[in-house]
C-alpha cells in the first residue's frame, strides 16, 4: 500500500501540464466497442481507471496497443464475448459505460454491476436502465446488469431524463449510435465530456447532435470506422491545481486548458481574492494576500462542478468569514469533512449544506482518502498545512490524478509517495 507524506505550508511556483479529461476516457475507450475498425485516441490520461479500462477491452478480444504515454490504438473489430467479469468491472463506476456500448453493437451486454467511488450514499442507474429500455432492450438487474435489444438492434426513441444524469447521457448516446432510427435525449447532461464522446463517435462516423445543450439527436448509421481523436483536458484536475495554489499561496502557470471549462471554477476563486489570468490554452494563477468567504452550489455543467466541491470547501476552510457550500448533485459528498476537521477546519454539515467557519491555518495530520475528489482535498489541505501530514488510501487518488506527485513536485511541493504495510494500516484504523 501506499500512503503521501506532506510537509506543507510553502507556497507553490512553476508550471504545470494538464492531463486528458478522466471522464471523458473513461467513456470514449469502452466506446471504442463501437468501432469496426481501429481507434487512435490521444491525449489519454496515465490513471488506474483508463488502465482497469484497457485490461478489460483486451479481456474481451479487443486488440489494444499503448503507442506511448498518452496515445493508444484500441481495434474491437474482433470481439469474444459480450460478457464483462466482476473481478475489473466491479473496480471502477465507469465500468456502466460498457453496458450502452456492447448493446449499441452487438445488442447484447452482461456487465457486472459498477463500483468506483462510493460517496456514503446510493448512486443508481435507473435512468440508464430507462433508456435502454424505452430503445427496445430486455434489462434485468442482478450482481450482472444483462440487456439484450430485441431483434439484436437496439432502435430509436425519445427519452427524458428525470434527473440531469452525465452517465446516462453518454451511455444512451453510445447504445443509439448503431440504432435503427432516431433517438432523442431530453434533459440531457451538458458537461464538456459529453459533448468530447459526441465528437469522438461523430469523428467515427456517427451522426449525432446537439451535444452541450439539453436535446441530444443521435440518428443511427450502419457502422463506425476507425480514426484518430485527441481527448480534452480535464477540467477537474486544472480546478484542482488551482485550489491547491489558492490554498498554499504563490504562483503558478497551468498549462494545456480550455478556458471556457474553467469558467465557474475561475469566477469563483477571483470572489475569494485569488488572481486568475487567462491566456489562450494556459491559466496564471495567483495569491498572496487573504482569502475571502464566497457561498458555493454545485450544479450540473455550466455550474459549479461537484467534483470540486471537496477541493474549493477546502480553500473556504482558510477564507476569513462563513462560508456556505451547497451539495446540489449527490445526497451525500461531505464524508471527507470529519477528515477536514481533524486538521483545524471548522465546518458543519446539515444535510446538502455545509457551513464553513474559516480559520486561519489548518494543522497537520493522518487523514484518509474516501474517494477521489475527498482525497485530492486531503492533497490541498496537507500542502497548506505547515508541517508534516500523511495521506492514507491514495489509490482512490491515483484513479483520477496522472502523476499528482511529480506534477505538485515540479511546482514545489514537498511530497512523497511511500510504502507502508498493511499492519500499519490496520493500527491507524483502529488507534
Ligand atoms: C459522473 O458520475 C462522474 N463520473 C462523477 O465524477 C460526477 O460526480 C458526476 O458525473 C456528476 O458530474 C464519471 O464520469 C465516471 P450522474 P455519474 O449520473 O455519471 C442521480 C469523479 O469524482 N442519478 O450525472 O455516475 C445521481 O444519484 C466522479 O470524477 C439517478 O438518480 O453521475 C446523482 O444525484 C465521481 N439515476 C445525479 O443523478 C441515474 O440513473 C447525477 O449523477 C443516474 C444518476
């Protein structure tokens, strides 16, 4: 096992090179599915997720050969089997996105049920399952989801989705691309990683519209051949590097963004004092004096992105005056607040809300990683905390993070990752 080790509290100086969007790979690769053909994806993030990913696509026949460190070619013209194991799927939530691309091929699809991060609450996929069936697909749902489409295609419809759902978007765009017919997503999720699958399937030759509004049109075509797409940065991580220096101070340039996917996250950091300047595909950011109180809502895109909410919660932990964050996605995102509290910050949570006191210096400790974005607040929180802190369960971290200790080393951070055993772990867990 590994675990960082912090010694926080100096500001941050340099430049650092945004990675591909984790969201956007980890439904573009099992998308590939969909291709008779072979796909040249670039701009690939180096996390365990696209890995797990990769594994599981060779697993099931798919010829997959890592070019370099950001560019694979990923061939499913030849597929064994449309049954996906346990033992890989159940490692990551992504995994769903497996279900919409074997049916909008093949018509057929058993996937073990997704795991990935578990925020403390329930995180269903019934709005998947809707659309699956409403385009002719037999679901039934076990410890395996089996869906077969009826006559072997899966066929055009209208669909609405009752809640703004990125995973169900994109999974119904990927089962109606191969459709017989026309589908129709109402209420469909806006995030810059639907409209980049939209753009991978059409640069395959799908015909699909209206992605980044709230009506999708997908009309089906016969077949998608191979090509060559590039992944889009990944907003969350350049949101998270932005964090990090509004925490500890300093200046940083982040490279190799979109600016317009920074909107909100830079509005927000500009209310709290923080400089930002942008400039073609970089970000300068800056801060040297005091961080001010703001209110939060996460929202779907173009709101405040959930996935943020850990990281900017814990900035607010260090802004003079009360803070509110509201949770306006997930029931449950706040188990990471305990961890928070236990380096100095003084935040309450009732129920979506949480009310952020903020003190003026967090103090070291051992804290754990409960998911990704918990844990990627640990990283901000330790790095601004003067002392030396460790960070327990970084595998969640390294899902989404390419390269977070290299990256935060090269912009001076103090930070490490090391060895420690399983014994170790049991003793902090219980003392
Ligand atoms: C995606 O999860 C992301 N994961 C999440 O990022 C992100 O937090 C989330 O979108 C929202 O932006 C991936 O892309 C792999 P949703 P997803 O379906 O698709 C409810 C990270 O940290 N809902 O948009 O699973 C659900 O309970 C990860 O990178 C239903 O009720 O999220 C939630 O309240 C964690 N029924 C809301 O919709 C459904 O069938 C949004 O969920 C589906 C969702």
């Amino acid at each position: 096992m590994q675990k960082y080790i912090v010694r926080g509290g100096r500001p941050l100086y340099g430049e650092v090179r945004i990675s591909g969007a984790k969201n956007a790979a980890v439904a573009i690769i099992p998308a590939a599915l969909l291709v008779g053909g072979v796909c040249r994806i670039e701009n690939v993030p180096q996390i365990s997720d696209v890995t797990v990913l990769l594994k599981i696509l060779r697993q099931i026949g798919a010829n997959v050969r890592v070019l370099n460190t950001t560019d694979v070619e990923i061939d499913c013209t030849h597929i064994n089997t449309t049954r996906v194991p346990q033992e890989l799927a159940h490692k990551l939530r992504a995994s769903y996105y497996l279900i919409g691309a074997l049916l909008g091929r093949f018509g057929s699809a058993e996937v073990s049920m997704p795991g990935g991060c578990n925020f403390g609450g329930v995180r269903p996929i019934d709005q998947h399952v809707k659309g699956f069936a409403a385009m002719g697909a037999d679901v039934r749902e076990g410890d395996y989801i089996v869906a077969r489409a009826k006559g072997g295609r899966m066929k055009g419809a209208n669909i609405y989705l009752d809640v703004v759902s990125v995973g169900a978007t994109m999974n119904i765009m990927m089962a109606a691309a191969l459709a017989d017919g026309v589908t129709v997503i109402e209420n469909a999720a806006k995030e810059p990683h639907i409209v980049d699958l939209a753009n991978f399937l059409n640069s395959m030759g799908a015909n699909i519209k209206g992605a980044g509004t709230d009506t999708i049109r997908v009309f089906g075509v016969e077949a998608l051949h191979g090509g060559t797409y590039a992944i889009i940065p990944d907003q969350i991580e350049a949101g998270t590097y932005m964090a990090a220096v509004a925490a500890t101070g300093g200046d940083v340039l982040i490279r190799g963004i979109i600016p317009k996917h920074m909107d909100c996250i830079t509005a927000k950091l500009q209310e709290m004092g923080v400089e930002v300047e942008e400039k073609d595909d970089t970000l300068r950011i800056r801060r040297d004096g005091e961080l001010t109180r703001t209110n939060v809502k996460t929202l779907p895109y173009p709101g405040f992105p959930t996935d943020m909410q850990p990281q900017i919660t814990t900035v607010l932990a260090l802004a003079r005056g009360t803070s509110i964050v509201t949770e306006g996605v997930w029931d449950n995102r706040y188990r990471y607040v305990g961890e928070l509290t236990r380096m100095g910050a003084q935040i309450r949570v009732e129920g979506r809300t949480a009310i952020v006191e903020g003190v003026s210096h967090l103090t070291p400790a051992t804290v754990q990683a409960y998911d990704l974005r918990a844990g990627a607040a640990m990283v901000v929180a330790a790095l601004a905390a003067t002392g030396t802190s460790e960070i327990l369960n970084v595998q969640y971290i390294e899902r989404g993070y390419e390269d977070i200790i290299g990256k935060l080393r090269s912009i001076g951070a103090d930070i490490e990752s090391v060895e420690y055993s399983e014994e170790e772990f049991i003793q902090r867990q219980i003392g």
